[in-house]
C-alpha cells in the first residue's frame, strides 16, 4: 500500500478537533486511510478516537497509507495543516 510521511501541524497535536477533521475527511473519501506513528499499529483515519490514540503531538511524524493517492494526500495534508489556527 502506498504511503507517505508527514509531520504533525496542529499546534496541540492531533487532539479532538484535528482528529474529528481528518476522520471526516477520511471517511468522505470512501477510502481506506490508515495512520500510523512509528512503534505503533496502523489505526483507521476514519476514526477520531482512533487517531487521538496515536497521541501524536506537533513535529510528530506520522505516515498515511492508502491504496488510494487522491485519499492519501487529502488525509496528509491535513495531518501536517494547522487545524487549531
């Protein structure tokens, strides 16, 4: 599966908020997204609870994978977007 690796914008990490966005996101692209930071299993973009499990803070590193390109860039552009600003 095709990935990519980014680094965590949100000035709080990947809290409520940023988390409910890309799991909207996720899950309007009818895709399957997985986020994975590393020493970790992969969790569903698709989930909120899922990606606050991560407990991923800002400048972490955190890769999206997806068989879908268009899905995959949607998701990591938002992983490394500010979504608290």
């Amino acid at each position: 599966m095709p990935s990519t690796t980014v680094t965590v914008g949100s000035a709080v990490g990947l809290h409520a908020r940023p988390a409910a966005v890309i799991a909207q996101a996720a899950t309007d692209t009818g895709a399957e997204v997985t986020l994975t930071v590393d020493g970790q299993e992969p969790v569903d973009a698709g989930s909120a609870l899922l990606i606050m499990t991560l407990g991923a803070a800002k400048g972490d590193q955190v890769t999206v994978e997806s068989d879908d390109e268009a899905a995959m860039k949607t998701v990591a552009d938002l992983v490394a977007k500010d979504l608290d600003a």
